[in-house]
C-alpha cells in the first residue's frame, strides 16, 4: 500500500460524503417552516434569545474531562504491550503521567474543577 491507494482512499471517502449530501438533496423534500429554525430544548418552547452565555468553568471542565479521557485511549494499548517493550515503555507512561499529573495541578489550582 502506497500513497497512490491512500489518494485512492481520500477521493473514496469525499466521493461517498458528497454521494450521501446530494442523495439527501434529491430525494427529501424541503420545506421552509419558521419551528425548525428555532432551538429546541426537551419540547418546552423558547423563551428570549436562544444566545445565551454560559459560564466557562463548563467549558474547562469538559476539556479536562477530555484530556482525561483521550489519556486512557493511550493507556490501554501501552498495558497490552508493555511486557513485549519492557523497561523503556514505562519510562515513557511514566513521563506521560507525569505531565498529565502537572496539568491535573495547574487545572486544580487555577480553580477550574470546582463545579459552579
């Protein structure tokens, strides 16, 4: 497998999105109605704005939930070979660790995981 069959796989893959988005233009009627442009919430209707601010501690508390979450992707492939790889694998998971211990501890101290 060459860079000719991953060119091959990159035109497959916009050829079959823009395949299925001009299918879904063809054959699904649209229709212009004023409610599908509204936000809708647990069927309860709208009141005000739909702009509304949230608070970034959310945001932050997702982003650390994610940078968390993305270190057990890593985690489970390292303890399936770490006896092929040895000493140097934990090492690595340990440096890893540490800098994600780090960040753990700038987020702590920066107030960032005290829910609101």
């Amino acid at each position: 497998m060459g860079s000719a069959s991953l060119i091959v796989l990159f035109f497959a893959g916009v050829a079959f999105a823009a395949g299925g988005i001009a299918v879904a233009r063809f054959f699904v009627k649209g229709t212009k109605n004023l409610q599908k442009g509204q936000a809708y919430e647990c069927g309860i209707p709208t009141t005000g704005t739909p702009w509304n601010q949230f608070n970034i501690g959310y945001y932050l508390y997702a982003l650390i939930f994610l940078i968390f979450d993305v270190e057990l992707v890593f985690m489970y492939p390292w303890a399936v070979a770490v006896k092929k790889v040895g000493m140097a694998a934990l090492g690595e998971i340990v440096i890893f660790l540490f800098i994600l211990f780090m960040g753990f501890l700038y987020a702590h101290k920066k107030g960032a995981l005290k829910w609101m």
